[in-house]
C-alpha cells in the first residue's frame, strides 16, 4: 500500500526516546506503538483526553495528531 501521509487524531499514551505509544480508539489496550521515524509529524491539539487503561482505571493524557504514511498507518490497524 503505497500513498500518501495522513493525520489521524488520538491519545499520546506513554513515549519513549524511540517510539510513541498512540491510540485512536481511547483505550490503551488498542494503543499501537509507533516508531518515531516512522512518525513524521506530532502535533499537541493543547487538549487532554481521557483514555481506559488496562484496568479499567482512567488516565488523562495529551491529545494529539499524528502524521505517518499511509502504509504505516495500515500496518498498524489506524485505517
């Protein structure tokens, strides 16, 4: 799947020097982490959002969108 980068909008969960761990679905059981070379864009919406951890329990996290291409976007269930 080749193409062009997209933005989706979602949860900054937890990051790392190397990767981003994102969900689009407000859960960190869906959350996918991201490498971030693969991440061409991370931009704060200056919101948090409210995801479901694990346990059930609620965290307030950064919202934000991301760009990537397309492909990664695929190979990591967003689209």
């Amino acid at each position: 799947m080749a193409g062009a980068d997209i933005e989706i909008a979602g949860a900054l969960v937890h990051e790392t020097p190397r990767a981003i761990l994102f969900s689009d679905k407000g859960e960190e059981a869906s959350a996918v982490w991201i490498p971030r070379g693969a991440v061409r864009a991370l931009h704060p919406t200056g919101r948090d959002t409210v995801i479901t951890l694990r346990g059930g329990q609620k965290r307030r996290v950064a919202a934000v969108i991301i760009t990537v291409s397309e492909h990664t976007a695929y190979q990591k269930g967003l689209i």
